[in-house]
C-alpha cells in the first residue's frame, strides 16, 4: 500500500504524481489512498480525471479523500 497526505490545495497535481509511481525500483503498488485538501468542489472532477489518466499504466486500487472546507456553510451566530 502507498500512501500520500497533502494539506496544501495547491499541491493537488503533485501529490497524484506522487500516489501514482513507482515508490521504488521494480515496484509498482497495488493499493493507493490519496488524502488531498482542496479548494473548491469543482476541482474534484479535475483531479479525478487526472487520477484515471495516471491509473491506466499503473492499474491501481486507487482510494481518493478529498477534503474542502466551505466557509459559506459556516454556521455564524
């Protein structure tokens, strides 16, 4: 299993660059979590695509976590 955490949004790319690789020489991992911050649901849809595009080669079980903090949902008193 390979695992890559980001906290930062704009590092979004890299980090699938990272989770889909070899990790070492003549390993290719089978099972891939991705736990990624975001800065908008709508790049959701972007990264996954990039997901899939990187996955073809590599044929991952790919877990992908995205987490988006939406202050207009902020409870305000």
């Amino acid at each position: 299993m390979h695992l890559e955490w980001e906290n930062q949004w704009d590092k979004d790319e890299e980090t699938i660059e990272k989770l889909i690789a070899e990790t070492e020489p003549d390993y290719i991992p089978h099972n891939v979590i991705g736990i990624q911050n975001i800065n908008s649901e709508e790049r959701i849809q972007a990264l996954n695509s990039l997901v899939v595009t990187k996955n073809k080669a590599q044929l991952s079980n790919v877990l992908m976590i995205y987490r988006f903090y939406d202050r207009d949902l902020e409870v305000r008193e």
